[in-house]
C-alpha cells in the first residue's frame, strides 16, 4: 500500500563539521565531550591503577578518542540527543 501524507516535522539539521583534525565541536555536545574527555583520560585512570598516564600515552588516547568522537557526531549520535 502506498500512503501519500506531507510530512510537516522539522527536517534535522545536519551537523557542519570540516575534516577530522581541524572539526569543530557541535554546541550541544561541548557537555558530554568533556564529561568523556575527563572520565577516560584522568579519572578511570586514576581509579584503576592509581596514577596517570604519560603525557605521551595520553596525546595518543586523545588523539582516538577525539576521532571517535568526530565520527559519533558525524553520524549524529552525540550524548544528548534522542
């Protein structure tokens, strides 16, 4: 069956990013980001094994965790949306 309706929702706006190392953070995803950023590079660290990381170690962790991010975001699944 084929129905034929308008479809009177917002369309969703699609995030505008540039390319990977030089994209900027969505507005409404700066919150859980950072509540990422900070739980994964400092306190699950510090929990588990009782110091930090080396700086080293830790620009390598960023440096995947912000390209997770970047892909999340590009595909629109960032922390606060439906």
């Amino acid at each position: 069956m084929r129905y034929e309706f308008e479809d009177y929702r917002k369309p969703k706006k699609e995030p505008e990013l540039e390319s990977w190392p030089f994209w900027v953070l969505p507005v409404e995803n700066i919150r859980g980001y950072l509540i990422r950023f900070f739980l994964l590079l400092f306190i699950l660290p510090i929990a588990f094994t009782g110091y930090l990381f080396s700086p080293t170690t830790t620009l390598v962790y960023w440096l995947i965790f912000d390209l997770t991010e970047y892909w999340k975001v590009k595909r629109g699944k960032g922390m606060f949306e439906p």
